[in-house]
C-alpha cells in the first residue's frame, strides 16, 4: 500500500515539474502571437497573415538571440499539441450546408482544380529535383489553404522545420499577391461576381486573402468566394488521409540501383483529423451557439498563430537558405497553374 502511494505521488511530481517546465516556452510562444496580432492591427494591412508574422517573429527570435533551453518543452508542446487542436476547431468553420451552396459544378471546379494542382505540383517538383516532403507541403499549401494546410500535412509528411517555414513563406507571400492583383484582373476579365468569388475562393491560398480580395468586388462576390474557400479546407481531411496512407504503401529507400518493396504495414491514422472531420458535423448540425462558434473561430486563428511562433523558435536561417531558389520557382508554378486552370474551368463553364 504504501508504496503505491510512494508509485503515484512521484507519477503525480513529475506530472506537475513537466506543466510547469512548459510554461517558459509557452509564455514566449503566446508574447509572439500577441505580437504578430499587434502588428497586423496596426499596420492596417488585412491580408496581413497573424501565423505568418508570427514564424517570423519566432525565427528572429531563435537565430538572433537564441531559444534557451529552458523554453524547449514549451515550445515543443505549441508545435505539437496545440497545432493539432486549433487543426480540429478548424472544422467548426465549415459546414455541408455550405458546400451544398456552392453546388455540383462549383465543387467539381474547386476538386479537380485542387487535385490537378497537387499532381503538377509534385511533377514539377520531381522535374526540379526538388525534396518530396518540401513539395507535398508546397502542393497542400497552394491547392487548400496556404500555412494551415501547410503544418497539417507536416504531420504526416514529416519534414523538417527549415522545410515548414519555407513552405509557409511561399504560400503567404503568393496567397497576398494574388488578393491584391485579382480585384484588378476583375475589370479586365469582366466576370460576375458569383464567377469571380467562385475563382478567387478555387485558387486563392488563405481564407484572409479570399475575403480581402473578393469583397472589393461587392458581397455577393465576397459571400459567395469565402464559401468556396471554405468548401476547398474541408478537402484537407480526405487529403491528409491520402497522404499518410502514401507515406506508409509506397515509401522505398534508395541504394544505388537497389529499390526496397513498399511498406505493407497498415497507415497510421492522424487522429486529428477525424477530430476536423466530428467538428465539421457538429457545426452542420448547429449544435453550438453563433457567439461561442465566433469565439471559437478567433480562438482556433490564436492556436495557429501560437503554433507558428513555436516553429519559427526551432527554425534555422542558415538550414532555409541552403534550400535555394528552386522550391521559390516551385511555388510560383504552382500558383500559376492554380489561377490558370481554376480561371479556365469558370470561363468555360459560365460563359
């Protein structure tokens, strides 16, 4: 008896030194999201992205001054845990309903254009000699919703940090291009506005660049484009588990001429989305009230934010470089093809 008291009073002291050795890490993670959400505040700039400030402000942080050690286990548990929780509330912003909206042909736009772009994606990436895990994160973020879908395929991928934090670039950098060069191409292209939210929600990488860029076009456009975005995250579950069944069947290693036989054993199941998947349901079925969904809404953008400031701490500047311009060109195709192609499929369609 006594010593199972003695077995779990040190279960319970090691429970409690682990909580507090996180709350270093997290204290620092969560300064650098409230910074990030400062920045974008006050810099009035909307297609901003608070996640993106965020990884920047973390990178500074660990390449100038340096992540003691101290902060380590909190910053692992932000990569970790609380990225695959603000993944789950992520399903809250979806519904069947609004996919219903959208109809068949705008869904089957927005599916073949995302699969279409994911497959040029890693041709060009294999064309460009370019690592497989950096051009899944590159073609998830590009084809669904730029860094969201970036670190939830990382979780299956499992690509280094360096590689994260490049991907993420890329996408941002391109998503807040195109929320400022599409408005212009509306004139030029004279599309209605259900046409035209339609393309900007296809192939536009963030939901905040969706609404940015669809809006200055009138609500219809901006209505109707942030359900189209919407529709193309709630692929990102059927994505993820395509991915990690990938990663398990068809893994080879190469040495020299000699290929090994894909791995028979059964794909592991990121428990996470399923998580997406319940929460997506419970939002169709209005289970939870409009003021906590809204709450729950900037709380799930907080999360991310925090999990991207945690992954700019343990990324290394000189490690990003030695990367190089390729994947840079990787994304641009990538991006190209996406406007291109999701533009092509409306005009053929709708006029």
């Amino acid at each position: 008896m006594q010593k199972s008291m003695l077995t779990a009073a040190a279960c319970w002291y090691r429970l409690w030194t682990s909580r507090c050795s996180r709350a270093p890490g997290l204290l620092l993670t969560c300064t650098l999201a409230a910074t990030a959400f400062a920045a974008r505040d006050l810099s009035g700039i909307t297609v901003l992205s608070p996640p993106f400030i965020a990884i920047a402000l973390g990178m500074a942080f660990h390449n100038t001054i340096g992540t003691p050690a101290m902060f380590k286990s909190g910053v692992a548990f932000s990569v970790r845990r609380i990225l695959r929780l603000a993944i789950v509330l992520l399903g809250l912003q979806l519904s069947l309903a609004e996919v219903a909206a959208v109809g068949i042909v705008g869904a089957a736009i927005i599916a073949s254009t995302l699969t279409a772009t994911f497959t040029f994606t890693r041709w060009l990436g294999h064309w460009l000699g370019i690592e497989r895990k950096l051009t899944q994160l590159i073609g998830a973020g590009t084809s669904i919703c730029g860094a969201s879908a970036v670190i939830a395929t990382n979780t299956v991928t499992g690509a280094s940090k360096e590689e994260v934090a490049y991907a993420i670039a890329c996408v941002t950098v391109l998503g807040s291009l195109s929320a400022l060069l599409y408005p212009a191409l509306e004139g030029l292209l004279q599309l209605k506005p259900h046409a035209f939210g339609l393309w900007a929600g296809a192939s536009i990488h963030e939901i905040a660049q969706v609404v940015a860029a669809t809006f200055q076009n009138g609500p219809d456009a901006g209505n109707f484009g942030t359900i189209a975005k919407l529709c193309r995250v709630i692929l990102l579950a059927p994505m993820i588990m395509a991915l990690s069944y990938s990663a398990v069947r068809h893994r080879r290693t190469f040495n020299g001429d000699h290929v090994e036989p894909p791995i028979t054993r059964a794909a592991p199941v990121p428990w996470f989305v399923l998580g997406f998947v319940a929460m997506m349901l419970v939002n169709s079925l209005d289970l939870i009230p409009h003021a906590d969904k809204i709450y729950l809404v900037q709380m799930t953008n907080l999360l991310l934010t925090i999990a991207l400031a945690a992954m700019g701490l343990e990324t290394e500047i000189d490690k990003l470089r030695a990367k190089g311009c390729k994947p840079l060109l990787l994304a641009v195709g990538s991006w190209l093809f996406i406007s291109i192609l999701s533009l092509a499929l409306i005009e053929l369609i709708y006029k």
